[in-house]
C-alpha cells in the first residue's frame, strides 16, 4: 500500500513539473502581454459547466476585440486574435468553485491600457456573460516578458496540478504546437 501512495506521489510530481514546463514553453510561443484572474458567481463546481462558460466568454470577448480593432487598414486579410492561455484553479476556501487565470496577448490599441482592461473585464463582459461574478475580485496585471516572471507564472499556474486536476484548459486555449 506504501509503495502505491509513493508511486501516485511520485506520478504526481512529474506531472507538476511536466505541466510547469508545458506553460513556460506556452508563454515563449506567445507573446503574453496580461494576466487576468476572474470568478464566477457562486456554486460554480463543475467542470464541464466552466468549459463551456469559458467557450462563451471567449467568444464574446473575441467580439469585443474584433470591433476594437483598427478599422483604418483596408484589405489586411484575416484579423488576427490575441491569442489566449486559460487556467482553471478550485478555491482554497473549501467551496469547490473554480476561478479562472486567462493569459492574453496584446489587445487592440483601444482595449490595450489597464483602464480599458479593467473596464471590460469589471464592466462590460459581466453583462455578456452570465456566468461571470460582478461583486467577486478581478485582478489584472501587465507581464513583463523576461524569464524570471515567466518562471515565477508557471510556477503559480501550475501549483494546483495533481492527478484528478489539470489547471491549463486544453480546449479553450490557444495552444501552440511548438515552442518558437
């Protein structure tokens, strides 16, 4: 029985490392310009629920964006998207609720201050999107793009990964295949 709780230990901290590893190598693919930590209103406990609140989130917010964007230049081609990092972390609190850590890459010029950023984020998407809280904190952070804060944000969005939860969500964010 010893040996078994010593190998899930052992499984465990291998996928920490591995997951740490993962998002650093995600944050050099990108260029990572905020970090974002949102909540949702209460009860928010299940997963699949929060994956497809997530889905609707980014939807709304690429809407925002595509309407930000910079209408002067004619004939650009396709508009490129910020890309975007999703992380899905359970309150220590002992509620079982989730919150959410969004890593994005610079906005249009309109959207792109700590003002802008926190009037949509406070203000316009809690209105859009029902799942969002509008009493609950959101912190927002400008990233500096040297290595040790990208080490010290790997380190803080993988610290909740075990075996039964993976903070990084696959299916909404914008992964890269390869590290550039």
């Amino acid at each position: 029985m010893k040996s078994i709780l010593q190998q899930d230990r052992q499984q465990a901290q291998q996928l920490k490392r591995n997951i740490k590893r993962l998002i650093h190598d995600q944050l050099y693919s990108i260029n990572p310009w905020w970090l974002i930590s949102f909540h949702y209103r209460d009860h928010h406990s299940k997963e699949d629920e929060l994956l497809q609140d997530v889905a609707d989130l980014k939807r709304k917010l690429h809407r925002i964006i595509y309407k930000s964007r910079d209408k002067t230049i004619k004939g650009a081609g396709g508009y490129p998207y910020p890309r975007m990092l999703f992380f899905h972390e359970i309150s220590h609190q002992g509620t079982g609720q989730f919150h959410t850590h969004l890593i994005a890459e610079k906005m249009p010029e309109r959207l792109n201050t700590q003002y802008a950023m926190e009037a949509l984020f406070h203000q316009r998407l809690p209105h859009k999107v029902r799942a969002l809280s509008k009493w609950k904190s959101i912190d927002i952070q400008r990233i500096n793009p040297d290595e040790p804060d990208y080490r010290r944000i790997s380190s803080y969005l993988g610290k909740q990964t075990s075996l039964e939860l993976i903070a990084l969500d696959p299916f909404n964010s914008d992964l890269s295949l390869k590290k550039k």
